[in-house]
C-alpha cells in the first residue's frame, strides 16, 4: 500500500516584530477598532504566525477579545451576508 501524501499551503510570512513590544502598550478589551486587527472575517481569533505578535501578547490578546465579547462588545460569531 502506498502512503497517502497531502499536500500542504504554506503561508506568506509575517514580519515578527510584535506591534505591542515595538509600541509599549498593553492589548485592551475597550480598544474594539485595535482588536479588529486581531479577528478574522468569522470572529474567530488569529494565530500569532498569521498577526506576528510574540507568545506574551499574544496570550493577553485572546484575553481581551474574549473579555470584550463577554461584555457584548464584540460579537461571538459574525455571519457571512
């Protein structure tokens, strides 16, 4: 039997170069516009390879998306139109 060898989509690379570590600022759950950047078109949260934020931030950004969609700041799911 052969094995079955899946081909896989590399993505573009990110520059790694954490905004927050550059800028010296903390990710917020007030902040909406800044989290926006972090969210993908379905509301799902992305990945650090995808945004380029270090391990840390990273952490704390999740955090904040998941605070703010708690306080109905940002929404859980958002639907295709």
């Amino acid at each position: 039997m052969r094995k079955v060898v899946r081909k896989t989509r590399k993505k573009a690379p990110v520059a790694r170069k954490c905004p927050f570590c550059i800028n010296k600022f903390e990710p917020d759950y007030k902040d909406i516009d800044g989290l926006k950047r972090y969210v993908s078109d379905r509301g799902k949260i992305v990945g650090s390879m995808l945004t380029g934020i270090c391990k840390k931030h990273q952490s704390r950004v999740a955090k904040a998306v998941k605070r703010a969609r708690y306080l109905a700041l940002f929404p859980f799911v958002i639907r295709p139109q």
